[in-house]
C-alpha cells in the first residue's frame, strides 16, 4: 500500500491525537513546567468541568455570549439587509463596515470600560462588536446573490413587497446568512474570551488570571482545551445549520 | 478565505478564473474600463465623505450632549490626536509597537506560508497539519497570551509570539487553499503537456495561488495588529497599548481615544493599501471593486 | 487552406492498423459511479472520429483515459501499438473549458506545451505565432485570456494543441462553452484546418449536428454505465468547401437516422 492510499484510510482527524502524543512526550521528558504532560491535563480538565467555579463561569460567559450575539444578530442582519436591498445605506456604511470589520477591535476593549463599567456590559459589548460585522456583510452579500431574475419573476406574478422580502430575498439569502453566522460565532467566541482576560474579573477571564498567577499550569491547559472544544462544537453546529441550506446555495 | 471576506468570495474567485459560458464578444479594452472605474470613484468620493461626516457627526453630537464623561466628542479626540502627534507620543509608542508586528508577520509570511504550500503538495503534511489548523482558526487563542510572560517575560520577543500565535492559522490555511483549490483542469493540461511535477508547481499551482497566499497575508497581518494591541494591553505595558490604558487610568479619555482612533486607523490604511496591491498584482480583471 | 486533401487511409503506409486501439476499458470511479462498461473502440488513422453521447454518459472520462490522465478500472489503450501508461507527446488534447491559464497572455498560453518541453522562448514564440496566425487569433497575442470571447479562447486552446505538432489531437466538447453562430464558424475553421494539418481527431460532442457535420466516423454511447451503441460513417466527403456539408443529402439523413437511434434512450 502506497502512502497516500494508506492516509485516505486514517481518518483526518486522528492526527490530533499525533499531536497530543508529541505534546505529552515533551510534557513528560521536555522538563518544562509550563508543559505538563497531556494525560494529566486530561485529567485535570475532567476534573475542573465539575467545579462550581468552572460551572459559573461558564454560566457567566454563555451569558455574555449568548446576549452578543442575540444584540448581534438583531442589529447586523437587519442591517445588512437594508445595505442589501437600499443603495444609499450600503455607500452610507460600507466603508465603517469594511473598517470595522478588519480593525484590531481590542483596542477598543479599554474605552468600553469606564463607559460600561468593568463587568459583563462590557464583555457584552465586546462580543457584539467582534461579531456584527461579518453578519452585515455576508447578510448584504446574500441579499446581492438572489439574482435579479427571480426578484423579476416574482414581480411578474404580481408579488408585493412583502411578499418578494419573505418568500424570495431572505430565503435566497438564507446560505450567506448562515454563513456569516457561524463566521461571527467564530468571532464572537474570540470577542468573550478576549473581553474577559482584559478584565480578568469575570468568567473564564477570572479562571485564567487565577490559574496562572498560582502557577497551576495543569488546570490553566486543562480550561483552554476545554474553551477550545466548547468553540469548535459551537462552530460546529452551526456549520451543520449551514451545510443543509447549502444544496441551493450554487443555484440561485 | 475564511474570516474577513464574504464566504462566498473563495467560490467568486473559482468562477472568475473558470471561462464563463456566457462571455461572448471581446471585453472592451482596458482604457475604457479605467475611465469607468474613474467616474465611479468620482461619484464615490461624494458618498464616502457623507459616510463620514454622517458618523464622525453623530459622535460629536453623542460626546456634546454628554452621553458620558468617558465618551468625549469627535472634536476633542482629534485636538488631543494633534497635540499627541506634536508631543511625539506616537512617534515613541509605535516605535515600540510596530517592530514586534514585522518581526511577527514576516515570520508567518515565511513559515507560515511554507508550511501551507507543503500542505497543499503533500498528504502527509496535510494529514497532520490540517485539523490542528482547522482547530486553531476556530479556537480563542487570545486566551493563551497571558501565558506568553512565562515563556518569554515582559519582552517585545513576547509580542511577538503574540503576533505570531494569532496571525498563522489564517495564513497557512490560505496558503493550503490556494494550492488546493488550482484548476483541476490547468493540471491537466500541464500533464497533457509532459510537465513534470515541479513545473506543475512552479508554473500552475504556485501562480494560482499567490493571489490566494497574499490575501491570507492581508487576513494574518489584521489579526497581527490585534495580538499586538492584546500583548501590550495584557502583559506588557508599552506602545500604543500603554498609551490607551494609562490615559484611561488617568481618565484622560480624549486622549484614549486618540489612541485607539490612531491604531484602528493605522490599520484600516495598512489593509486596504494591502487590499488595493493585491487587486492590482493578482487579480487585473476585480481592480474596479 | 485550399484543395488540398486529407490523406485517405487507402494511400497511407499504415493502412489497417488503427492509431488508437480501446480494448475492454471499464471505469469505475472511488464514489461508486460506473462510467464506462467495457468499450472497445478502434480509432482509424488520420480520420476525425466523433464519440457522441447524452451529457454525463462518460465521453470526457474516456477521453482522459486516452489521453493518460487517468487509468482504467480493467482493459487497456493502446496508441500505434505501444499501451497507454501516462500522457505523451504524439496526443495533444483540447479542452472543454480551455485550461489556458489567466495570468499568462494568448502567446504565452499558445507557447505553453512547448514551454514546458523546455524549447527556448524564441523558438516557442516563433512556433506559438505561426499557429496564432492559422487559428485566426493574429492581433491578440498580448491580450489575457479574461479580455477574450469563448471562441477567441477556444482558438487559443487549439493552437496550444497543434504547437507541440503531436499526430492524435483530441477535443472533448471544445465548442460547447461557445454561441451557435461562433460554433459554426470555429467548426468551419477546423474543417479547413485539418486540411492543413494532418492528424487523427478524437473529438468529443453531445450535438448530432456537430458530430455529422465534422466526423469521418461517429461512435454512439448509451448512456451510463456507457457501452458502444452503434457506429456510423456519413460518408460525406470533407474535402470540398465546409459550407457544402450542410446541404449533402447524406448530412440530413444521417442526423436523422442518429436521432431516431438516440431517442430511445431518453424515455
Ligand atoms: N472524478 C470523478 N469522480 C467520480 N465520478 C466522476 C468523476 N468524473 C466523472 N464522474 C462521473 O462519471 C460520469 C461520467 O462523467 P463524464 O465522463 O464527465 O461524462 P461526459 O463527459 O460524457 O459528460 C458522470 O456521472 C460523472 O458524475
Ligand atoms: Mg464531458
């Protein structure tokens, strides 16, 4: 069996477990502290998932998370639609969009501080300005898509407005949308985490801070392996979402 | 292209390189297209100074009334943008902010985009670098920064390990997919041709994705400049990161804005002069967008 | 590109021995697609023999077998007597969306095949004119292929093709991406073309129309898992002027005769 046919047989994902052996062998014999072996990394996180600090937290951080992205789904879709369907908004805004979109937002963090006070408001906020403004542009994107002979079509069989936004434009746009939501969950997920550390009072932020300034490296990996696999599954689930609306998404 | 850019955009570009069916008749020639991407600036330039007068005003009308003593008006944050500039505050905090930024981003660009050509060639490297990439573009590796002191201190090299841990998963994965993604049909041809596999990567596959690899260029030095700003928020108190958080600790808030609007703009031009040499080197045919 | 004529097989040394040999080639792809169910084929020498079929019924994935980009599942090819392990040089193919590379212009596209022989620049560009000029593409040669029509770009592709001066030149459905008035002209074009150059055309099409107008030879494929259905030889001469064709007796019958052959297999 050659090589390529022999990997077409592994499954792609198990080289993660490559990984964790190259990473546990240094943690065992690479005399780094900062490294400890990944068993007892493993370990300690299935530990740490049933602490009560641990469950707050994550109570604390799905709270912020889910209130960012609600605030952002709310603002940037609609948003994105009026870009989409109305040329004045769209040369309005496309250029603070297109800013803010690629701009180190972190910078921001700091000022939304004395302004919302040092506390959830703030990571809330950081979530919503990490993740709206993938969903207004892959929203205005969708929108675009939906060719103009459909919305012709539809205006041919006497459809109104209403009933062209509804049953045309949103559906038509429905593969972008879902795109740039799990776009902006990738984001927002970021925007907690990042929130959080730079306030270091709250959540994870809290845990990371604490972990690290007792020197408890197996219980600092321990969280961001489980913060990772939390992002991955939530990514995941909305790549789901999207990849069943995905059938139509060439043929439009 | 995953982070920046509408999702659609990787598929856009498949159908802008792929003959489309429908193209009949020559295209006009360059000259005419050039006077019509000049019009459109033209009537552009009317539109984006509205775009900025409408949100620059609506700043200083929030900062006047006053929504908060924390949120200064428009006007006060450009006086103290002046007055900061004239004192050489950027002058000094860039200094010491952009070089851990290169260092970073030119590490990635070599490195980074190494690694993902040799995942685009190889499917042993594909195997075992892919997922760990897929993972890590998905995972808050913001997290992890703090962590850096103990390895590096309270140093620029830390900085850079920031820059670096942020900027590298979206580049390498762009460089993947560039190679990935070359016409299946242009490597016919090239091995109908009797090309060897080297000339299948040197004069195919690399050329087709070049494009590609300095778009993720573009995408990791975005993420470059937040893992700086991060690094100099959290762990080392210099640069521009220190000039925002020691005015708002003093509660000089126009002079924290000035700052933050100097970073965010020093950004945005980096990027979009980025933006506009890669329409002009790689793809002559999108130069109007 | 005036009387001369196609060589006749009744003059050439080679008579009888067919250029092309298909022999029990099946191919089955990795996602369980049978696309091809034992076809065995000879293609005659210097003929443009025609594989016509419904869309999806294997055309291309025989064609790349012959060609050597890909291997059979069982059976084999042979091309003047030698088996088919890999593409070269005496086949040169055409492509259905033309593979000429974007960022290259129509002269470095042209030179292309040469190119990648390792022929120096000023010999390949000399080659690449000459043929610029036989396709009709003269004045484009600086243009990238984003400036060109889908004939102009298909013209371009041709000329690849004949560059590297190969004796088999195959066209898998090369007009099809093209409006009906340029795919008349380019099938005109390559009629008088071929007057020119000898070669054995393997050429791949879905229009009854195009495949009676251009073949020496039309070979029927049923649709998937593909079989040789039947085989037909207009017996239209292609050696007056192309815009006779249309209006022989023979052309009109036999598209019909095709077409009641094909209907069947559309219920
Ligand atoms: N690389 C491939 N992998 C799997 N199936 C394929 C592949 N290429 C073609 N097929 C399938 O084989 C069949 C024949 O394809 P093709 O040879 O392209 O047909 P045609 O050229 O006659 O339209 C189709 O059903 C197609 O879906
Ligand atoms: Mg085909």
């Amino acid at each position: 069996m050659t090589p390529r046919s022999l990997l077409d047989r592994v499954p792609s994902g198990l080289s993660l477990v490559v990984w964790a052996a190259v990473w546990e062998l240094i943690g065992r014999f690479g005399g780094v502290d900062l490294i400890p072996p990944m068993s007892s990394i493993a370990v300690k996180a299935v530990e740490i998932v049933q602490t009560d600090s641990f469950l707050e937290a994550l109570a604390v951080t799905a709270q912020a998370f889910g209130i960012g992205m609600a605030l952002a789904i709310v603002v940037g879709i609609p948003l994105g639609v009026a870009m989409g369907v109305w040329r004045p908004a769209e040369k309005l805004l496309n250029v603070w969009v297109n800013i803010f979109i690629s701009a180190p937002l972190t910078a921001l963090v700091p000022a939304l501080m004395p302004l919302l006070g040092i506390g959830q408001t703030t990571v809330i906020a950081t979530v919503f300005l990490f993740a709206v403004w993938v969903l207004v542009i892959d929203t205005q994107a969708g929108i675009r898509h939906v060719g103009s002979s459909l919305v012709d079509m539809a205006r041919l069989f006497g459809g109104t407005r209403t009933q062209i936004f509804f049953k045309v434009l949103l559906p038509g746009a429905l593969p972008e949308i879902l795109t740039g939501l799990r776009l902006a969950v990738v984001r927002g997920v970021k925007g907690v985490v990042i929130g959080q550390i730079i306030i270091a009072l709250l959540g994870f932020g809290e845990l990371f801070e604490l972990y690290l300034q007792n020197f408890l490296m197996e219980e600092f990996w321990a969280l961001v392996f489980v913060v990772f696999a939390l992002a991955f599954v939530l990514v995941e689930a909305v790549g789901v979402v999207e990849r069943r609306f995905d059938f139509y998404a060439g043929s439009r | 292209m995953t982070q920046i850019e509408p999702s659609r955009r990787t598929e856009a570009d498949a159908a802008a390189l792929a003959p489309a069916a429908a193209v009949a008749g020559t295209a006009p020639p360059i000259a005419t297209e050039d006077g019509v991407i000049g019009a459109r600036s033209d009537a552009g330039w009317i539109w984006q100074l509205a775009s900025f007068v409408l949100v620059l005003g609506a700043w200083e009308i929030a900062g006047r009334w006053p929504i908060s003593l924390a949120f200064p008006p428009f006007s006060r944050v450009m006086t103290a943008l002046v007055e900061m500039t004239a004192a050489g505050d950027f002058t000094h905090a860039y200094a010491i902010t952009l070089p851990p930024l290169v260092v970073g981003v030119t590490v990635v660009g070599v490195l980074g985009v190494a690694l993902g050509i040799a995942m685009g060639l190889s499917r042993g490297f594909e195997w075992i670098g892919m997922p760990l990439m897929v993972v890590l573009q998905t995972a808050p590796i913001a997290a992890l920064i703090p962590l850096l002191t103990y390895f590096y201190g309270v140093s620029a090299t830390s900085k850079t390990a920031a820059v670096i841990l942020l900027s590298a998963p979206i580049v390498v994965l762009n460089s993947y997919r560039g190679i990935r993604n070359t016409n299946a049909s242009l490597i016919d041809m090239c091995r109908c041709f009797l090309g060897t596999r080297l000339q299948q990567v040197t004069k195919i596959m690399l050329p087709h994705a070049s494009g590609m690899i300095f778009a993720g260029l573009r995408l990791g030095i975005s993420a470059g400049f937040i893992g700086v700003v991060l690094a100099e928020l959290l762990i080392s108190p210099t640069g521009i990161g220190d000039l925002i958080s020691y005015n708002r600790s003093i509660a000089r808030y126009d002079k924290m804005f000035a700052a933050i609007v100097s970073i965010l703009a020093l950004a945005t031009i980096t990027l979009s002069v980025l933006q506009r040499l890669e329409n002009r080197l790689f793809r002559p045919d999108h130069a109007v967008s | 590109m005036n009387a001369m004529t196609r060589p006749l097989p009744a003059k050439s040394p080679d008579e009888g021995t067919p250029i092309v040999r298909v022999e029990g080639v099946a191919m089955r792809y990795a996602s369980g697609v049978t696309a091809l169910d034992g076809i065995d084929l000879d293609f005659p020498r210097g003929k443009l023999t025609t594989l016509l079929g419904p869309s999806g019924c294997g055309k291309t994935t025989l064609l790349k077998i012959i060609a050597g980009l890909i291997r059979p599942t069982a059976g084999s090819v042979q091309v003047e007597g030698r088996p088919v392990t890999g593409p070269g040089p005496e086949r040169a193919l055409v492509f259905q969306d033309f593979a000429l590379l974007p960022w290259a212009t129509v002269l470095r596209n042209v030179a292309f095949g040469l190119e990648l022989r390792g022929t120096p620049k000023a010999e390949r560009e000399a080659i690449a004119e000459k043929y610029i000029r036989e396709v009709g593409l003269s004045g484009f040669e600086n243009q990238y292929p984003n400036q060109l029509s889908g004939g102009m770009r298909q013209r371009a592709g041709l000329a690849r093709a004949l560059t590297v001066n190969s004796d088999i030149l195959m066209m898998d459905e090369p007009f099809s991406a093209v409006d009906e008035q340029m795919r008349r002209k380019l099938q005109e074009d390559l009629l008088s073309l071929l007057q020119v150059e000898q070669k054995t055309v393997i050429f791949v099409t879905h229009s009854i129309e195009e495949a009676v107008y251009l073949s020496d030879r039309i070979v029927l494929l049923s649709r998937r898992p593909s079989r040789v259905s039947a085989i037909r030889d207009p017996g239209i001469p292609h050696d007056g002027p192309p815009d006779q064709i249309r209006r022989d007796q023979r052309y009109l019958d036999t598209v019909d005769e095709i077409w009641d052959t094909l209907k069947q297999y559309l219920q």
